[in-house]
C-alpha cells in the first residue's frame, strides 16, 4: 500500500500548498508555475487540486447503486495534492499505467492563482473518452490543462466516472440501473454547480466538453433533462450520442464495420439538424483536416494522409513524452505550435464568450448553409472557412450504406429531423415546442481512417 500511494504523489513543500474552503469542508493543494514563455512547451501558473471526492465511494451495497452525492468530505481538510486511481479497465490507464480501484469517482480542478472573488472566471469540465470502458483523468495532465486553458484565465475540471461493467451493465431495474457512469458525471456536474464559485469560477458559464465517448456523453448531457441547468454550452469532439445507440451499432456490424468518419460526421450533422430545427443560431462546425507528425501512429503510401481519431488531443492536452520526441526528432514545424495555440485561444474564447473568434471570422452553421471551418494549413486553403462540411460522407451514409443494408437510415440534413429511439429529450420537428435547451453548441469532427476508431 505504500508503494501504491507513493506512486501518485505530488511532492508538494509548505510554500506552495494552497486551500480553498467549501460547504463540505477544505481542499488543500498546491501551486505550480511554469513560467510566462510561451515559446517552451509549457507556461502559466495555476493552482491545482487533485482528487476531490464528488459523491460518496461507489463500495459494498453503493457498487452498482446510482452515485450518493456527498454531503461532507471524510476527513475536515481534504488532502488533494495526488492523483487518485482509475476506474477499473481491463489494462492500467495511459502511458503512465496508472493502477485502478472501485474508488475512483473524483475529479480534479486546475483554477487562475490569485483572489477568488469575484466568482466570475469561465469554466470548462472534460470529459474523458475510451469507448466507455478505459480512460482515467491522469491522461489529460495538468501541465497542459495549465498551459492551453488556465493561461487564458479559464478554470478547468476535469472527471472520472464508472467505466465497463461497473458503469453500464445494466438489468433495466433498480438493482442494476442503466447508465450508471453518465449518472456519475451529472453529480460531477452538480458537484460544480454548487463549488466551483469558491474557486473563483462562476456556475452560469460552465462548458462542458469531451472526445470520442466523452464527446458522445456530451451530446447526451444536451439531450437529457436530468442535465438541464448543469452547463451553458458544450464542445463535442467526435462522438453523438446516436453513435450509441445499439441499433446503429448493430447495422454497422452487419455492413462489415463500416465505421469510419461518415457514421461520425451524419450522426453529429443529425445532432446539428436538431439544433438548428429549435432555431439555435449558435451552432458552430469545425474540421482538423491537418495531419501532424506529432502523435502520427501510422503512415501511408502515396499521397493519402488522413487524420485519426482524437488526433487534436496532442494540441489541447500536449503530452509531454509525444511532444519531447517529436521535437528531438525534429519532427515539429512551426505550424504544429500555431495549431496548439489556435485550440487553446479558441476553445476558451468559446467557454468566455460563446463564440469561437472575437472578430466573427468563424461563422456559425445556417440552415441554408453547412460552413464550417477549415484547421489546416494556409497553402491548403485551411484556417478559414468552407462550405458543404463533410458532404461526401453523408452521400455515403445517407445513400450507400442503406442501400447495402437494404433499410432505410434516417440521418439527412436535407429531409426534416426524424425521432431517435431513444429515451433522450429530442426536437420535435414542430419548432415552436422547443424541447432542446438552447445551448451554443460547438460540435466539432475530425478526419478518420477506417480501422483506427475508438469511441
């Protein structure tokens, strides 16, 4: 056990210790600074606490239980200087191997030094992706949550929730409810509603955020009334929530795994076409069409040099052993540095403002108009914006695919929004009944090869 907790710690002296008193009791944690160049790979100060229980530890009669909100910390101050274990998986999380264990719902908040007050500072919660069954928060370091989101005065959470079998094996009743894990993350959420002002941060502009599945919880987190009030906006990176569901899943097995960035790309515009239908004008699209060599795990003959999935993950989160290798191997350009900084001015500028670009450069979707913009480089005709966003993709899911699976799919963005089958609060086609909140939603996709998913 010594060992065990010797392997998370956060060496942390007496002068850099800092605690933030809540109506549950004190968190302590401690300060970092990386210094104000922002040509070194990491910058910014930040004070960090690591390991804040949210509700009370899913154990004996509580393990497959919904998640118990937390009424008081166990102990008067709550030491959160260390990571604490992931959920349980199959294989021990990330490149760091992080051990898991049962007690693991916490989540993390990386918060702007300085006075607490006022409690007007943006805030934005990740969710973590892994196909809802791996992930942990240690893969999305606070280094980097300082240098692209903390930097810019933003204050930024990140979760943990049940995984696998623990978080959504389910017999539809109440001794196994479903969706156990999603419920996880809307106590996370609560959690931040009723804290999060005493790290200077204020409740009405939370963001919330993700990639592959944790874009995909983000998409149901807008849908779900359970969820209503929680968040002001969200940002999806890969994944819908109809990319869940088991019907979709079922005939795309059939098709031979059919599923690449098409099945991504219409089930979203699905999610656009919602949107749009409840007359929400914030609604923004974006498309990584820039293959870099940092975070490249394949390369291909010929000209052909697609994106994979969660490839902007190297630019937000910056992994310091990719980034350390790439950069003596001299694989990094200039462009690589302007694409991390582009995410971390506009991902906050979104979270501060509601809009991508200060100047209206990036111009949200219209009915009449899919524009999205293009994240490329300039001689590619990228960082500006295009038309048409992923039209060949919806020919392909829209005409090809059903006519090999013989059914219809009813995904278009031309045709009027149909109902999913699903139990989340959809859009009628009828506008003036306004069933989706209208939150500015930021849905975002990326290039993919077929054979490298993994939502």
């Amino acid at each position: 056990m010594l060992l065990f907790l010797c392997s998370f710690a956060i060496f942390a002296n007496a002068e850099n210790l800092v605690t933030v008193t809540t109506d549950l009791g004190d968190i302590q944690g401690f300060h970092v600074d990386y210094g104000t160049d922002s040509s070194q790979l990491y910058y910014g100060n930040a004070d960090i606490f690591l390991g804040i229980p949210y509700v009370e530890p899913p154990l004996g009669d509580l393990r497959f239980a919904k998640p118990k909100p937390i009424t008081k910390f166990p102990q008067p101050m709550i030491n959160a200087t260390s990571w604490k274990p992931a959920c349980p998986q199959a294989e021990p999380c990330g490149t760091m191997k992080a051990p898991y264990d049962e007690d693991c719902l916490y989540l993390n908040v990386f918060a702007p030094n300085g006075s607490r007050t006022p409690a007007n500072k943006a805030v934005m919660v990740f969710i973590h992706g892994g196909s809802f069954d791996s992930g942990c928060a240690q893969e999305y370091p606070y280094k980097a949550g300082v240098r692209t989101f903390v930097s810019q005065d933003v204050i930024v959470v990140t979760i943990q929730y049940r995984l696998g079998f623990w978080g959504f094996f389910t017999t539809l009743t109440d001794d196994y409810p479903a969706n156990r894990g999603l419920l996880d993350q809307i106590e996370a959420l609560k959690w931040v509603q009723n804290n999060i002002a005493k790290f200077g941060g204020d409740p009405k502009k939370v963001t919330i955020f993700g990639e592959s599945a944790g874009s995909a919880s983000v998409s149901a987190h807008s849908f779900s009334p359970l969820s209503r009030g929680l968040f002001a906006q969200t940002i999806q990176e890969s994944g819908a929530a109809l990319t869940c569901l088991k019907t979709i899943a079922q005939s795309v097995e059939q098709a031979g795994k059919m599923y690449t960035g098409q099945v991504f790309s219409s089930l979203m515009q699905q999610e656009v076409d919602f949107y749009l239908a409840n007359n929400n004008t914030n609604v923004y699209l974006w498309e990584q069409s820039y293959a870099s060599n940092v975070g490249r795990i394949y390369r291909l003959p010929g000209d052909w040099d697609p994106v994979p999935h969660c490839a902007e993950l190297f630019f937000m989160w910056v992994p310091e052993d990719e980034w350390t290798r790439a950069i003596n191997a001299s694989e990094v350009i200039p462009f690589d540095w302007e694409v991390a900084n582009w995410y971390s001015k506009t991902w906050t500028t979104f979270a501060k403002t509601g809009k991508p670009t200060t100047d209206d450069s990036w111009t949200a979707v219209r009915k009449d108009a899919n524009l999205y913009w293009r994240l490329d480089k300039p001689e590619k005709r990228g960082m500006q914006m295009g038309d048409s966003w992923r039209e060949v993709d919806s020919v392909l899911w829209n005409r090809v695919f059903p006519s090999i699976m013989a059914q219809p799919i009813t995904t278009s963005s031309s045709s009027s929004p149909s109902q999913p089958s699903t139990s989340l609060s959809t859009a009628p086609t009828d506008s003036t009944k306004t069933s989706i909140p209208s939150f500015r939603i930021f849905n975002i996709v990326l290039v993919l090869v077929l054979g490298l998913l993994k939502l």
